[in-house]
C-alpha cells in the first residue's frame, strides 16, 4: 500500500500479488515462442548480467520471480536482495533491504559473493554503487538478474554507463536486456470479432499506424458481467529480448546511443514490444488500444 498526501485527501494505490493463481510458470507470462526459447538459453548461462527494464508496475518483479523459479534447484544456491520481498520461493535465500542497519543493495551484494552462491538477484540497480559492484559479481562467475528504469531495452546500455560503470566491464557481462510492459487481456466471452474496411482506416488512422490494412479480423473490448463491464479481464505481459552478440557488444562505447543499438538489434531479428503487442492483438488477445496506450511507434 502506498499512501501520499494531496489538495483534497489521501491518494492511495493497492498492488495486489495473487499468488494462488501460479503466476510463476513462463508460460503465462505472454512470451513469444521465440522470446520463450531465448529466455531459457539466457538462464542456462552459468555468469554473466540479464536485466529486466521497464517502468513501475509493468510486471518486472514477477518475470524476475519467474525466472527464479525456473532456476530453483538443489544444486543451485541462490540469493536476492529485494525492497520488499513480494513472491517468497521455498528454497531461495531471500532477504530485503534495511537502510536503517546499512543493509542496503550494494552491502548485501558485496556480503553475496562471500556466501558462494550461483545466482544473485538485486530488485532493482538504483545508483552507481550497486551498478557496480552487481558488474563485479557478474565478472567473477555469477548469474546476475536485476531491473532498470528505462523505455526499452537498449536504453540500459547508456543508463548503466551513465551510472558510472565502464564499457568495457559492460560488453563483458551483459548479456541480455529484457524490456516489458503491461497490457490487459480481452476478455473472451465479451470480445467483439470486427473486419476492417478502408472507412475504419480512415475513422481510426491508429490501425494504419500499426501496420492494419483492410480485410484484417482485430477484436475490441466490449463488456458483460463477467468482466465488470470493461471489455478486460486480466493483463499479460509484452516483451523485447535484446541479446548481445558481438556486433552489438562493439556498439557499447562511453557515447553509446541507445537508438544505435535498438535498430542493430531489430536488424538481427529482435521483436520490439510493438510488434509483440501487434501479434497478440492479431491473436486476439488485447486490443489496439491498450497496445498503443503502454508504447510507441519508432
């Protein structure tokens, strides 16, 4: 719960976990096959840096929980430092940041590496300490999972390096960049099935934007009972893996432009969250709309 004082009253936000539901299987995170398949060779890496990118709220505490429960086994010790431990997972070391007793990001890092542990996940890199003390775990043979704030993947490159840490550790480490973000799902006794003709392009320009063109089937919300009346029901996540290879490491100089990196890795193949939103609503999975709400056209 997070309470803020405003002219009129309290301004309160609830985040809600539901657990129950078993929101820590891949699957039903909205992964793309490929996107799915490059996730799973990036944890079967045994060191190196995958950090998860996105704004608050867009999911990213969930896909890391996810992935640690992917990477949960016996022989495996892992250990995360979080602010605040929101999914506790049996067989995870878990603490949570405490500033008051100096347990912070940076401090419980630097206690990880003496505790021998595979895999190390920090929630999020907040400064240059912990950027780089989290490189060095990198380096010295461990998995690490982190966040970022940034807009899209390839913007972590210059905001990790804005944060003090040096190229060349970071074409070391960094293996891959996942960005995300939220969208609601049609609900699927409600959704409405709609071709599209030239006078809906022309009504609605948002469709040609995105790449629409007349006779394509797109599904809009609609209401019933069982969704409240809002055409939604439940949210699923869109996605952009930038992994890097040697062309894109070469790219990650002092001066690095993210745009740079973002339309080399689009030319190797990389799925931007755009298109990944546009597949699902050609699927009919969620609307245009929520699409175009979360991102934008590059």
């Amino acid at each position: 719960v997070a309470v803020m004082p405003t002219q009129h009253g309290e301004s309160a936000v609830i985040r809600l976990l539901p657990k129950e539901r078993g929101l820590l299987s891949v699957e039903k995170l909205g992964f793309a096959s490929h996107d799915d398949q490059a996730l799973r060779r990036l944890l079967a890496l045994p060191h190196g840096m995958i950090v998860i990118c996105g704004p608050t709220g867009s999911g990213k505490t969930t896909t890391l929980a996810t992935a640690l429960s992917m990477l949960n086994e016996p022989t495996r010790k892992i250990l995360t430092i979080e602010d605040p431990v929101e999914y506790e997972i049996p067989g995870i070391n878990q603490s949570q940041v405490k500033p008051a007793i100096g347990l912070t990001f940076a401090s419980a890092l630097r206690s990880f590496v003496r505790q021998d542990p595979d895999v190390i996940m920090v929630g999020e890199v907040r400064d240059g300490e912990t950027a780089h003390v989290a490189v060095h775990a990198a380096l010295t043979g461990h998995l690490v999972l982190t966040t970022l704030h940034t807009e899209n993947a390839a913007a972590a490159v210059p905001r990790l390096l804005d944060l003090g840490v040096e190229d060349f550790l970071l074409r070391s480490t960094l293996r891959a960049v996942i960005a995300q973000r939220l969208v609601r799902r049609l609900c699927v006794r409600c959704r409405a099935k709609r071709r599209l003709s030239a006078q809906d392009l022309c009504a609605d320009p948002r469709y040609a934007a995105v790449g629409f063109e007349v006779g394509e089937t797109v599904y809009e919300p609609a209401g019933c009972d069982s969704c409240g009346g809002s055409g939604y029901r439940g949210r699923l996540g869109i996605f952009e893996v930038l992994e890097l290879n040697p062309e894109i490491r070469s790219l990650i100089q002092g001066t690095t432009d993210a745009g740079v990196i973002d339309r080399a890795a689009v030319r190797q193949g990389m799925t931007t969250m755009l298109d990944d939103g546009i597949a699902k609503c050609r699927a009919g999975v969620t609307s245009v709309a929520e699409i175009l709400r979360v991102t934008t056209l590059r």
